[in-house]
C-alpha cells in the first residue's frame, strides 16, 4: 500500500527516513545489486534468488 507523505505531492516510494546513496564505487553498487538479489532469500521468500520473478 503506498501512503501520501506532507513532503510530496505524488505518492512515495520510500519511507520517510530513507535516504538516497551516491553509488559512486563498484563497491556500493555490487552491495546494493546482492541486497536485491538475496533479499527475498533472506525473508524466506524463495529458497534461491533466481526463484523470484521480478514483474
């Protein structure tokens, strides 16, 4: 469910909280490509990555 947030007009994405990260190293961005890969692992959504079918 989205919600509306008295900082934006249209309806968010993230919470409130959230703040973007500059993905300026391979580092980062190798991090933040796993944490999507195997977050649905992790909340025993699917038993291996490749399982979970994005739209």
């Amino acid at each position: 469910m989205t919600q509306k947030s008295g900082r934006a007009k249209n309806y968010k994405l993230w919470q409130d909280g959230f703040h973007p990260v500059i993905l300026d190293t391979l580092e980062k961005i190798e991090q933040r490509v796993n944490y999507i890969h195997y977050n649905p692992v992790e909340a025993e959504i699917v038993f291996h990555e490749r399982d979970y079918v994005l739209w």
